[in-house]
C-alpha cells in the first residue's frame, strides 16, 4: 500500500472555521444558474440515469473540444479517471513530480512500478529521460502552477496522459492538448464550477483506449446530476462565462505575485501558487486561522514550501497580512 501521505489532500488542511487557502475551488458554491438547472433535475433522480442524458453530456464535452462523442468517458472527477489508468498495464510508469499525487497513488497500489522524474529550480521540463512506457503530468501543474509547453509535453516517453484539471483557468488554454488524439487528457469540472462535492469530469482519448477503461465500470457509472452538470458546464454560456473567470483569475494571479513578490517560486499560471516560507510558517498561519496546503507530501518537495489558493484581491489581503506577521514571528 502506498504512504498515507500521498493521499493526503488540501480538504484536510481547511478545517471548518479557518480562511480556506488550501482548496483549489474557486467558489464555495455553483453559480445560480447551475444550481437551478441541478434543481430542475433533482424530480428525475427517482429513475436510472438515462442514455439518453449520457448521450447528451457526451457531446456537449465533444462539441466544447471539437472532437467526437466516442472519444469522450465521463467521469465521476477527475479523481476517477486515474483510478481507472491501471487498466492500461503500463510496463512502468513515470510520474512527473512535484506533481498531483494520485496517478502515483493508483500505480502503486496496483503493482505497478513507479519511476519519479523530480523536476527542480522553476520545476520546467527539459530532456526528460525515463524508463518508462506511460507518463504522466499535470498541466498547469499542481502544486507548481507552472504551465508546460505543449511540444514539451509531446517528447515524454511513452503514452501521455495529461491531468489538464486547472487548464480552464488559463485564458485561452493554449498549451492545451486536448484536442490530440493520440494523448489521454483528464478535465475536471469542479473547480471552476464550485461541484467538488459533486464529482464531474471527463477523459477525452481514442475510443479503443476509452473502451478499454471503461470495461468494468458498474452500471449507471455517472449519476443524473453529474450528467446535467457535465452538460450545463459545456454549453456556450458556460463556456463564455468560465472564459471571463479565467481572465479574473489571471489578474488576481497578478495581484498575488506583486504582493508576495520574491516569497513566490514561480509566477503562478493556474489559480494557486507555490511559496517558499520559513518552516514552521503553516502552523503559525493555521494558529492565525488561516488554512494552506501543506507541500511536503508532495515528491520533490518539503516543509518549507506552502501552496496558496489564489483569491480575489479582498479576501487574498487577509492571507497576505497573516503572512507579514508570521513571518516576522518567525524571524
């Protein structure tokens, strides 16, 4: 079994009653106009969920990437979708860390061996080498927010599966391969969508590769909410709205690097970003009733580094001023 550590997760680290910088969802809930359409939906729970509605939510995923429905597997989140990788029979798999540490997780606990590509300094690819016929990589990665070129991503070795969760709050997606056939792509629709405690995404991959990780699955894999939900999210409206999040979320990106200036180790592309503080300066944070991810049950790095959820500029300025203050506590 793998170390408890790798499951660990930043849900733990938001107790109720702290300021919530360790989860990565944007809002604390759906928008009104998703929650009525999951409200509208609730009368049907008393069926099955239907083929129709998978059929529905499935090419409303490939409309939104320009690809065909048999090359869309909804998911119960993107947490599912990796539960789902050994099913592939890697010889070996690399997995690309500091990196989201579930894929490891699923590997292990299926026998099969793991080979770590540690990434250092500004935690970017270059002339990775691995024994390895599977890789795997988040992109933007969490918790680096650094986000890789796609032609970087192209020259892994072997099959390439891609955690895209965070890419729809990057403006215009452009490192995005998930219009590439040859490459296994996960989406997550959870955190832009305030739906983590509803599970919803999808994988996107040829459809001989889908079936293969589909056989298995019990019947009704995806519940009717998640199917409405996966729908509404893929629809035009949604589509321009979480657009306009992304561009909000790029300016409050940059209002959280000019506060936090050289505490920063990489200017953040996705909606969080990796800090380099003194150690002890989590616990100190959690004392002052502010929640972040801790970063050393991650690969590649330790206690000394603290993941921050990034928020608007208002609610961003009460981590900033804990911070100060801790910082000179612990100097």
């Amino acid at each position: 079994m793998t170390s408890p550590d790798l499951r660990h997760h930043g849900d733990v680290d938001a107790a109720p009653g702290l300021a919530d910088f360790a989860v990565n969802v944007r809002v604390p809930h759906p928008p009104a106009w998703l929650r009525e359409r999951l409200a509208a939906a609730l009368g049907e729970l008393g069926r099955y969920p239907s083929h129709k509605a998978e059929e529905r939510a499935r090419e409303a995923v490939a409309r939104r990437h320009g690809r065909s429905p048999d090359e869309v597997l909804l998911l119960n989140g993107a947490a599912e979708g990796f539960a789902l990788l050994p099913k592939l029979a890697p010889r070996r798999a690399a997995i690309v860390h500091p990196g989201f540490t579930e894929p490891e997780v699923v590997f292990r606990d299926a026998g099969i061996p793991v080979e770590h590509v540690l990434l250092d300094g500004d935690f970017r690819l270059r002339d990775v080498v691995a024994d390895a016929d599977l890789t795997v990589i988040g992109n933007p990665t969490n918790p680096t927010s650094v986000l890789h070129e796609a032609a970087a991503l192209k020259a892994l070795p072997g099959r390439l599966v891609v955690d895209e969760a965070f890419m729809d709050a990057v403006p215009g997606e452009p490192e995005s391969l998930a219009h590439d056939p040859d490459v296994l792509v996960l989406r997550s629709l959870t955190k832009t969508w305030g739906l983590a405690g509803l599970r919803a995404g999808y994988l996107l991959g040829d459809p001989e590769t889908l079936r293969r990780l589909a056989h298995g699955r019990p019947h009704w894999p995806v519940g009717s909410l998640t199917l409405e939900a996966i729908t509404a999210c893929c629809e035009p409206y949604a589509l321009e709205e979480s657009a306009r999040f992304a561009e909000e979320a790029e300016q409050h990106a940059a209002y959280a690097l000019e506060q936090l200036q050289d505490l920063v180790v990489v200017p953040p592309k996705a909606p969080f970003l990796l800090v380099k503080a003194p150690r002890g300066a989590r616990v100190a944070l959690r004392d002052k009733g502010i929640a972040v991810r801790r970063c050393d049950t991650f690969p590649g790095l330790d206690d000394t580094y603290l993941r921050v959820a990034i928020r608007p500029p208002e609610e961003f300025a009460v981590f900033v001023d804990a911070l100060r203050v801790v910082m000179e506590e612990l100097a």
